[in-house]
DNA sequence: CACCACCCCTGGACGC
DNA sequence: TGCGTCCAGGGGTGGT
C-alpha cells in the first residue's frame, strides 16, 4: 500500500533522526533483500530462478561509517543518501516499513525484519518487510541514483498540474486505459491503486477510458486531481489500511477521505449511485457509475 | 512496440 | 477452535 503520500510521510518522519547521524554498524539479516552494485540489473529479478549467486555483503556496503544527509524520495523509492554520495534505495512494496528507535528502546513489531543501521547515538533504523515484496538497491553515488530515477516520470507531488498533464499527453495515441497510465510510474511517479481510483472518481473520468479518447481537457483536469488527491493525503499523514506506519509507527489518516477505494457496494457520496468494482489493469477497481461514465 | 497474464510473498478475512 | 481458500497489490518478466 504505500504510495506516494504513505513514502513522503515516512521520510519527514525519520528527517530528525537520521539526518547527521553517523551509520556505526550495518546488518544484512536477508542477503535476497538487497541489490548490490553489479548484481544482475533489474531489481525483483533477484527473487526468480536461476538465482542470481549470493555475495559476500561487506557492513560498508550499508553505509557503515557513513553519514547521512537528509533522506529523498521520488514517486514511492526513498533514498537514504550519505554525506559521501553512496545510497540506499528503499522500496517498501506492499508490506515494507523504515521503523526508527530511539537510543535504548525496541522496534516493534521486530520479527522479519531484513536490515539493521546502528547509528551513533544509540538509535537503530530498521527496513522489515513481512512480504519482502520490497528491497534495498545499493547505490555507489548520487549519479547512479539520479539514472534510476531518470526512468520515472514526473513526480506526482512536486511536479505541477501542466507536467503531468503532458506526460499523460505524451500517450494520447494510446488506447491503454487512463488508469493503467496512472499506475505506470514511467509516466507519473507515485501513484498506486488507492489514489488511482480516487483522482479518477474526484476527475469525473472512468477508469477504462482510453488515453486517446481524454483529450486534453480532461487530461489536464486529471492531473489536477491526481496532485490535489496526492497533496491532501500527504497532509494526512498517509492512509493506514492495516500495515502502513511511519518511521514512528505512527499511522496516517488519509484513509478517511476515501471515497471509492474500499467502498464498493456503498453509496457514492457525491450522487448517490452504487459503487462498482472490477479489474482494471489487473487490479481491484472501484468508480461510480453516475460520477464516472463509461467511455464510448 | 504495446499491452497483458502471471508470478513473487505473507497474513488477515471468511466459510465450513 | 482449526483448517482450507481466497485475496490484497508493486512491479518485473515473458508471451502474444
């Protein structure tokens, strides 16, 4: 579940305790976790067969003994970047979470958790992930982080409405549909099922309409809500369905403005009308069949 | 090239 | 209470 909002919330969390703190000792407790600088590209394929061979992961390669700046992030990847320029790539995927403890106290919950960062105050940093649909990706400097994330599209929080707008436009030859468009994090970064279906009911725009059936109005008026919906729920804190919690373990409130996810079955708030639900670029969908028409 | 079905994984919900 | 089954979904891979 964690999208854009959910990441955003995490990094400002754990902006106070991590920022200047000096790495004193690493811990990979799942080597399959990580990717490290020369491994075969492509991320997830570590978990497939025939399986990429284990290395010998060294601490430094965590960054032990290494300072870190203030964490980034860009669509749902945070970044924890040292003062040396190495980083660590952090999708949380479905189950993922970067759980902070203060000097002397515990992480909780503290079973699958994959990596370890002491830092030089006493505190810990964890990444678990009960799934592991996550991963850490090792980067040696700040231009092998900049090329991975020169593959996203614009990012749906600090972008403007027009960027988006154009990256939308970009397809507008294309009969995919606008949500599996929303999804695909090469044209907008940040955006997942949740948010998907809800700037698309807050559009007006059925969720299978084509890209080339949106026209630029429309295109336009879904970026709008596509930052607007990604905007409020950062305010929020997030949505915590059941996993998501900050680097605190706090949870976030966004989940209270929804007004399709989850809800199909119930009454749009808006008209009134049945909510439906379907696949829609093999996911769950929910829309309104009075707020969102179907495209011709 | 564009798009889609499938797969990875665990835990919670639900039915019997 | 316990067991089986289904489902959640980000995103890479391979097939069409």
């Amino acid at each position: 579940m964690p999208e854009l909002p959910e990441v955003e919330a995490l990094r400002r969390s754990l902006v106070p305790h991590i920022t200047g703190r000096t790495v004193v000792r690493a811990t990979l407790h799942r080597r399959d976790i990580a990717v490290m600088p020369g491994d075969p590209e492509g991320g997830f394929s570590r978990q497939r067969s025939p399986k990429p061979r284990p290395k010998r992961m060294r601490a430094a390669d965590l960054l032990a003994e290494q300072a870190f700046v203030e964490p980034v992030r860009r669509g749902k990847q945070i970044a924890l970047v040292t003062k040396a320029g190495q980083a660590i790539v952090v999708h949380l995927g479905m189950t993922g979470q970067l759980r902070w403890a203060a000097p002397g106290g515990r992480v909780t919950p503290g079973d699958h958790v994959h990596a370890t960062w002491r830092l030089d105050d006493g505190s810990r940093l964890v990444f678990r992930d009960p799934r592991r649909f996550g991963g850490l990706w090792l980067l040696p400097d700040r231009s092998a982080l900049d090329a991975r994330w020169a593959e996203l599209g614009p990012d749906a929080l600090t972008a403007n409405a027009g960027q988006i707008a154009a990256a939308l436009c970009a397809w507008s030859g294309s009969r995919r549909a606008i949500k599996a468009a929303l999804l695909d994090q090469g044209v907008v970064a940040g955006v997942g099922n949740i948010y998907a279906d809800e700037a698309l009911f807050r559009a007006g725009v059925h969720p299978e309409t084509p890209l080339s059936g949106l026209g630029g109005r429309r295109a336009r008026r879904i970026a709008q809500t596509v930052r607007d919906v990604i905007t409020a729920a950062v305010a929020a804190g997030g949505s915590t369905l059941r996993d998501y919690a900050d680097g605190d373990g706090n949870p976030g409130s966004a989940q209270r403005s929804h007004k399709v996810y989850g809800r199909a079955g119930e009454p749009c708030t808006a008209c009134g009308a049945t909510l439906e639900s379907g696949q829609v670029a093999q996911r769950t969908t929910v829309w309104c069949p009075g707020c969102q028409p179907e495209p011709i």
